[in-house]
C-alpha cells in the first residue's frame, strides 16, 4: 500500500516531542504540507526543520499552549490563513496527571490535565470542523489505553482519555453525514518524555521503568512513536475510508496485562 499525502495539509498538535514529533516526522515524509504545534519554541523549530529535510516542504510552526483559549484559536486562525484548507487534524498533545482519590492533590492539576486533554480538543476541533467538511478530511485523536484500563494512580488522566474516547464517538456520528472520519488510536506504553514528566524520573529511572513494565507487557516491548505514528498514517488515509468511530489499541496486549503497581507512576 502507498500512501501519498503531498496535496493534503495535516495539523499535528504536541508535535514538539514523542509521539507527536514521530508521526510529524511520518507525514514529512509522505509530502505533506504541516501545521505543527506545541509550547517548547525550540523544540518544535527542531522538529520543524527535521520534518523539511525529508520533503523540502517546510512546516508551518505555531507557538502555542492549547490549554488556553487564545492558543487554540491562534492555531486554528494560522494554521487556515497560512494553507487555506485542512485535510486531517491530529489531536496529540497531552499532559500526565497521576494520583489517587486519598491522596491530597492540588483542584489546579485536574483542571490543568482536563483543559488540555479535553477542552482544548474539542475546542480546536469545533473550530476547524468546517475546514474538514469542505475537503471531507479527517480527524485522528490520541488516546490511551488507560482509557479502558483500571490501575490505582491513573486519576485523573485515564478519566481524560475515556472522555477522548467518547469525543470519538459522538463527534464521528455528526460529522459522518458531512463525510468526516474521526478516530481515536489508543496507544500503551511508548517511549517518549512523557512519564519523565509526570514522574520527574532521571533518564536512569526511566529506563528502569520500561525494563519492568516490559515484562508485563505481554508481547514483551513498549511502543516507540513510529509505531504510532503509522497506524494515524494509515487511518487518515484513503486505505481507511469507511473506517470512523473506532478506537484502535496499539499496546502489544498491555492492556490485558492486569493492574498497574500502585506505586508505579508516582514522582520519585
Ligand atoms: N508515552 C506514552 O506511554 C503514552 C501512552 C498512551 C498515550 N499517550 C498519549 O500520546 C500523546 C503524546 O504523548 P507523548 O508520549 O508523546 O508525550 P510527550 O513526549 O510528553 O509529548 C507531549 C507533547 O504535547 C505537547 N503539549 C503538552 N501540553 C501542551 C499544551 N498545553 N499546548 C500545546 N502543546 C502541548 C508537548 O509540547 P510542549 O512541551 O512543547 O508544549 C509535546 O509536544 C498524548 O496524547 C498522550 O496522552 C502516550
């Protein structure tokens, strides 16, 4: 199969580390004409360069914080004024919060984890729904398998995502008529900054981490970001035609694997 994206315009969200910046990475490669987005101006630069090496087509790079009203229309108004249309939005970007329901956490980390996670998807997405309609493009959400998974000390991140999830849903069914696709892939654990960032691990204890979550893997590895980045590849595109309203699981079975040690993902 071929996959061919050199007259379609991709915006991808959190495209300035991990996953974000592989399946970036991808969509360079297949000719596409991007919108990347993220907060870290120096690292999206960084992507953005790399991502016009593979193509020369040079990405459009928006500095903005999607938790905020204004960073989710700036990237809507520049992304359209820039390219004038959009083919497929990939709503990627995220942040980890991981506590319990006993513990003491602050009220300002799980409306910061909902204003990015939730909020600002279905923000960005409103605004460039009409976008998407006029070329019946589509729309890939970046879930996680914590989604459906219940381990103590996913609170309240897993919450966002089954929220995600069901964003899917519902908006795929608006949107069929209209000939729009939303999915959502649902990714296990993938090497990326991540858990780094929720846990505060050193790269030691990062790497740690993957050896002993590997184990309970059941096909025995994590993900790395190219492995996500080609299933959105192969659902944004025409191969997948039909395909909406579904989530897909890449995770080598983790998601069978049985709770998640309590103490897993708590800062170190
Ligand atoms: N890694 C995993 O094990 C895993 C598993 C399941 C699902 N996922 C999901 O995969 C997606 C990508 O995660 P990742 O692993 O690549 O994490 P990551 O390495 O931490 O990257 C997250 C990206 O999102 C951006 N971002 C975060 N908050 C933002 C905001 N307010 N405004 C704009 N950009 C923002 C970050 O950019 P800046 O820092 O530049 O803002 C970064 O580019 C997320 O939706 C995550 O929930 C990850």
């Amino acid at each position: 199969m071929d996959y061919d994206f050199s007259n379609k315009v991709v915006l991808v969200t959190g495209a300035s580390a991990g996953i974000g910046e592989a399946i970036a990475l991808l969509f360079a490669k297949l000719g596409a004409k991007l919108s990347l987005v993220g907060r870290n101006e120096a690292n999206l630069r960084a992507v953005a360069a790399e991502c016009e090496k593979q193509k020369g087509v040079k990405p459009l790079a928006i500095v903005a914080d999607l938790g905020t009203d204004e960073g989710v229309q700036k990237t809507a108004k520049e992304t359209l004024d820039h390219f004038k249309r959009l083919d497929v939005l990939v709503n990627n970007a995220a942040i980890g919060v991981a506590t319990y329901i006993l513990h003491d956490t602050d009220m300002q980390l799980f409306d910061d984890v909902f204003r990015i996670n939730v909020r600002g998807v279905y923000q960005l997405t409103k605004l460039l729904a009409p976008a998407l309609i006029e070329t019946k493009g589509n729309i890939v959400n970046i879930s996680s398998v914590v989604a459906t998974m219940v381990s103590v000390g996913s609170l309240p991140y897993g919450m966002t995502k089954a929220a995600l999830d069901h964003f899917t849903r519902l908006v795929s069914l608006e949107l069929a008529p209209k000939g729009v696709r939303v999915n959502s892939i649902s990714p296990g654990i993938t090497v990326s900054e991540f858990v780094k960032r929720v846990t505060g691990f050193s790269q030691d204890q990062y790497l740690e981490f993957l050896k002993t979550f590997s184990k309970k893997i059941p096909m025995g590895e994590p993900c790395v970001g190219d492995d996500i980045a080609r299933m959105v590849v192969h659902i944004a595109s025409d191969h997948s035609r039909l395909v909406t309203g579904t989530v897909v699981e890449i995770d080598g079975a983790y998601r069978f694997s049985g709770p998640t040690p309590q103490s897993a993902l708590q800062k170190k």
